[in-house]
C-alpha cells in the first residue's frame, strides 16, 4: 500500500473529504458511487463498478458487450467511444 501522506479528519457526520489532486488521478467524480472493504484495522474504499457495466457510460444492460478482457461497453458507450478514437486520428 503506498502512503499518500495527507491527513484529513472526520466530521460531524462521518465523512472525509478526498483532496483535489487524489481524485483527478484516480478519476473520481461526485456523485460515484465508492465500495468500502475492511481488512483488520484498515478501510479501504474502490470506485464501485457495477457487474457487466458499460466502461464509459456506467450502465448496465442486455445489450452491453465485452470486446477486451474487462472491457464492456453498452452500445452508447460504443459509440462515444469510437467517435472519441475518429475525432483524434483526426
């Protein structure tokens, strides 16, 4: 595990705030949705991925596809994708 070095406290209601830098690197966003694991006196929290959910889109449907090990893609997501990939070979 790789320590961070920043400190921050709980509040009232029990929440930490993730610092700026933290959450541009591990791309989070608000409103993601955050698994949270115990291992003894450890918390640890991963950005939560629902099963079979699209990569880019986040939902999850009988039409999603995987077309790489672990990447699944609704046909949105599909489609954004591949206009993103033909907009910078440009």
């Amino acid at each position: 595990m790789k320590s961070t070095g920043v400190v921050r406290k709980i509040d009232q209601l029990g929440r930490v705030v993730f610092p700026v830098e933290l959450r541009r690197n591990l791309n989070l966003r608000e409103g993601d949705a955050m698994e949270i694991f115990v291992d003894g006196d450890f918390i640890l929290m991963k950005k939560y991925q629902a099963t079979g959910a699209c990569a880019v889109t986040g939902e999850v449907l009988d039409e999603n596809k995987e077309f790489a090990p672990g990447l699944i893609l609704s046909p949105e997501g599909a489609d954004m994708l591949f206009q993103k990939l033909k907009s910078e070979r440009a």
